[in-house]
C-alpha cells in the first residue's frame, strides 16, 4: 500500500472528523436552545399548481364503502367507476380517494375544511361520495337497540351536516357533478326487515331532498340494488358490500357520467 | 504519538476493511437507490400525479384508515396517530418533506443506517483492532517497544476515531453521488421541519423550526457519526477484553441486533430505554418520530450513549495498562 494513500486517508477522516464535531455542536444549539419561531404558525396558502386541461379528476369523499372495505380486491366502487370511464374516454383520470373508514358526517365536515382537501376538491370534476352509513347504524348498534327517538335525532345532525358538506363543496367549485351514493339496507334479510328497511327508506328520501337544494349534485340510489339478494352481495361482515355489491355500485355510477363531444 | 497513530492507520488500510465496507456502502446504496426509483414510480402510476400534495394527503387518509381498523398494537397506533398529526403539518406549511433529489434520498439512507447497517459497518472495522494483536501475538512485539502502553492503546482509538469519520464520510459521499445519478444532485437548500416534541400521543409543535436540508443533513451525520463513535468505543472495548475476534464481532452482533429487534417491543419495559442499544436512532428525535419508550428524548439518549461509551473507553485502558501479558 502506498504510504501517501494512508497520509491522505488519514487527514481526510481527521477533516470529516472535524466535521462531524461541528455538527454535533451545531447540532446540540439547534436542538436545545432553539426558541419557538412566530414565522411558522401562520396558514400558508397553498400555490395552486398548472392544471391540466386533459386530465379528469375524481374525488372520493365519505366512509368505508367508498373506501372500499369488503372488496377484497380493495377497489370499491371508485376502482370499478374508474375501469368504466377509462372505456369511455380517453383522457387521462386521476383519483384521490379521501374516505375514511367509519367517518360519520360530523368528521366528513371538518375534513373538507382543510386546505389540501379544498385545493383538491377545487381541481375536481366529478365527486363521489358516501356519508350517513355510519351515522345511522352506528355499527349496527343502533338498530339492535332500536329507538325511533334516538335514530330522529342522528338524522336531524346528519341532515344538517350534510346540507353543510354539500355547501362547502358547491362554494369551492361549482362546476363538478357530485354523485351522492344512497344507503342500502344491509339487515334485509333480519327480523325486523319491515321496519329497517323503513327506516333507511326515510333516510335516502331526507339525503335525496338536501341533494335537489343544489344544482348538479346527483343523489344514486342503491337501495334496489340489495333489496333482493342481499346476502350475495354482502361481504362477510354482513355489512359492508362484497366485489359483486361495489360492482353492482360502480356500475350503476358509471353509467350516469357520458362524455359527449366538446364537453363531459 | 503522531507516528504511532500514523502506523496504526496503516494496519487499519492495510487491512483493506475500510475497501470492503465501501464496497459495502455502494451495493447497498445502488439497491436502495433502485428500490426507491420503483416505489416513486409506483406511487405516480397508481395516483395518477406526481404532485406531491396530493400524494401527501392520500398517505394522510391511509394512515387514518389504518387507525380506525381494530387490532392494531397499542405502540403502533401511537406511532401512527404522530405521524399523522407531523405529516399534516407538512401539508399545512406546504412544505414536501421528500421533494426528490440525492439529499432527500441521503437523509433517509442516513435515518434507516444509523440504528443497524451503520454499527454494522463500525464493527467490521473496529472489531480486531486489538484482539488481532492479541491472538496473532504480535501484541509482545508491541509492547516491548520503549512506548507507555496507554500510548499504544491511546494511537489505536485515534485510529479507530479516524476511521469512524472516515466511513460516516463514504457513507454520505457514496450516497450522494450514486443516488444522485438517479434522483438528481439538486436539492440542498429545500426547507424542512425540525424540533417536534412527542408528549404521549400528542405532536408538540411549539419548538418546530425551518432548517435547509443540507444543515438538517449535517445534523444527521453528525448524530450517526456520535452513534458510531459509541459502537466504535464499545467494540473497542470488546476487543481489549477479547483476544478472538470473532467471539467480539459476536458479541457486538447480539447486541445491535437485539437493540434492533427491543426496540420495537420494549414500550412497556421502562429500564431498557438505559440500555445503549435501544437509543440508537439519534435521528428519530431531529424527524420527529415517536421513540421506542414515552419519555426518551434526544438529551437522555445522547447522555445514556455517552455513558456507556466513557465507561468502555475506561475499562479497556484500565484493563490494557493492568493486564499480564504472556
């Protein structure tokens, strides 16, 4: 080996030596003895980047069924939506799946008030979404413990936030359809079918009525679509759909969305 | 003492380790590199975007899907719940915490090295820097020479101290440079978050500042370079006590990897955090990450390594200069 390789090993390691010590220092100033700084608890808006005219954008709002839970192939709704539309059209999609599993229209309200929801909501052309699934059988407690008082007062604050959810997307971008998915009624096949499906009867008719207050948000039904085979198109959990009840879904939502020439 | 440290250095490159460990360091940063030029891809082909605002929301909404499914560990829910809340403060401040680039793909290399890959490397090196002397008996013809033998173990610990800075430095030049080729070199000056504070679940923010990148970077190196310096001294130490070196390189094996393994399993152990291999990941505090047990900071981690670390720089001069060598 050549002394001078050693010479220079050795004095490069002292220098990055040096170095590291140094940070360390610098480190330990910056860690400890750093004060808070005003500057950043500010809101900084967002710029909004280029859009691109060609590409179409969907937003996907709400709970578990958007989400997709019970499909094993973990698309949902939106995935088989989106495998429609890419037949239709050419144009490039992009998605942005926003549900939360197990979202009530209480936290569906306060998360479309944050920024980058917002910015993606305003880049929108179509929105999907599923709220009030949760709200009404709070996993299926509800309906076991039945209460006609206790279930009014969940649809009064469902109502309400929904009219609020429907505003807030309309005052961010009033060019994009919204599709609002209705509730199906997953307890069917149960006892007290008569009175459940009643019930969620009521519910999608209150959604559907909020939905005509405002222009271009489309309430789908998918009541029907479970009524008479329920239990084929429910996943395990017998309460979320399986793939078939998300295709049966996703068919039924694509078939709404037509691209005609010149605009969608 | 210059030249004793100097012929020291010489055994170290002439051993050809320090060739191997950048040997090391290249493959893995090549495999990494590749790994992450897929994930990239990936994510842009399945979002449809390269915008990183909206795949930062989408990671937002995953993490909060995980969250809501039941039987998810107690730990990791904690670790989620503050990422969280940290990545939504990224998105808040519109700042992306992983803009593409060499030093973004370095500060994670540096970040996922330093509890494991990086001791790892330390070991290599560090483990027969006496125990060689030792079992191939050259350490008699060391010490008759006229030097004081806390000379000749003092130039040995320099030697290991430069060679610790010397890998931490082809740790950083390898990645940059190879990742780069990739990612681009571009990237230094890109602001980042520091100075997150975790009380239980909570992300405290009232400490958070902006540093650029290559500072953050600076800071981070420096912390693998401390961690190393620990791992070199206790190797160090292994090797004054142990005359074979692999029964050394075993030793300090079991323990990095038991740190490894504790510290994902340990929040309930109080008194592991006090063991130095739990408090490896330096890094973790700057990024902000939920540490393996509530209550460990950066101060207290700092302070248990350097204990450890001063206890085994004493034990292994006590025991060279007191030892009967025969």
């Amino acid at each position: 080996m050549n002394m001078n390789a050693v010479k220079i090993i050795a004095l490069v390691s002292l220098i990055a030596g040096g170095c590291w010590l140094f940070g360390l220092g610098l480190t330990v100033y910056d860690q400890f003895f750093h004060g808070p700084t005003a500057s950043l608890s500010k809101e900084i808006k967002p710029k909004e980047t280029a859009v691109n005219e060609q590409q179409l954008h969907l937003v996907a709002l709400g709970d578990s069924l958007t989400r997709g839970t019970g499909d094993e192939t973990g698309k949902g709704y939106v995935g088989y939506t989106l495998d429609a539309l890419r037949k239709k059209t050419k144009r490039p999609i992009q998605v942005t799946n926003l549900a939360i599993k197990g979202q009530q229209s209480t936290q569906l309200v306060t998360q479309i008030q944050k920024v980058e929801v917002q910015r993606q909501l305003r880049q929108a052309d179509f929105v999907f979404m599923t709220i009030g699934g949760n709200d009404l059988f709070q996993g299926g407690e509800a309906l076991r413990n039945f209460s006609r008082a206790r279930i009014d007062e969940a649809k009064k604050v469902y109502l309400k936030n929904l009219d609020s959810v429907f505003r807030t997307i309309r005052a961010i971008n009033p060019r994009a359809v919204v599709f609002y998915i209705g509730l199906y009624n997953p307890f069917n096949q149960l006892n007290n079918a008569k009175m459940t499906s009643a019930i969620v009867r009521e519910w999608n008719y209150a959604s559907a009525e909020v939905a005509a207050r405002y222009p271009n948000i489309i309430a789908v039904p998918t009541y029907d679509l479970f009524e008479l085979h329920v239990n084929d198109y429910l996943y395990s959990d017998q309460f979320h759909p399986n793939k078939e009840g998300y295709k049966l879904i996703g068919e039924r939502v694509a078939s709404l969305i037509s691209f005609s020439k010149g605009g969608k | 003492m210059t030249n004793l440290v100097y012929n020291e250095m010489l055994k170290v490159v002439r051993k050809k380790r320090l060739l191997i460990v950048a040997s090391i360091i290249a493959v893995l940063v090549a495999l990494f590199t590749y790994a992450q030029f897929r994930h990239v891809q990936d994510v842009q082909k399945r979002l449809g975007t390269s915008d990183w605002r909206t795949q930062l929301q989408q990671q937002i909404i995953d993490t909060q899907n995980r969250l809501n499914s039941s039987g998810l560990a107690e730990e990791w829910r904690k670790f989620l719940q503050i990422r969280l809340q940290q990545q939504q403060y990224y998105l808040d401040h519109d700042i992306n915490p992983s803009a593409p680039g060499a030093p973004t793909f370095m500060r994670m290399f540096v970040e996922n090295s330093i509890e494991l890959f990086l001791p790892l490397m330390i070991m290599v090196v560090v483990a027969d820097l006496v125990s060689s002397e030792a079992s191939g008996g050259t350490i008699k013809l060391l010490l008759t020479r006229p030097v004081k033998r806390w000379k000749v173990l003092l130039s040995k610990y320099i030697a290991m101290l430069l060679s610790v800075s010397f890998i931490v430095l082809l740790l950083a030049l390898l990645s940059y440079l190879i990742s780069g080729a990739v990612f681009g070199y571009g990237g230094w000056n890109l602001p980042l978050l520091t100075g997150f504070t975790i009380n239980g679940e909570e992300l405290n923010t009232t400490n958070v500042h902006l540093i650029a990148q290559w500072k953050y970077l600076l800071v981070e190196l420096s912390l693998a370079w401390f961690v190393s310096v620990v791992v070199g001294t206790l190797t160090f130490m292994l090797s004054v006590l142990m005359r074979s070196t692999a029964a050394v390189m075993g030793v300090m094996l079991a323990a990095l990897i038991s740190g490894a393994i504790l510290s994902s399993m340990v929040s309930s152990w109080q008194s592991a955090k006090y063991l130095f291999m739990v408090n490896l990941s330096l890094t973790d505090y700057i990024s902000g990450t939920a540490p393996p047990i509530t209550g460990m900071t950066l101060g207290f981690s700092m302070s248990v390594l350097a204990v450890w670390g001063l206890v085994a720089l004493f034990v292994s001069f006590i025991v060279f200069t007191k030892r009967d060598v025969y």
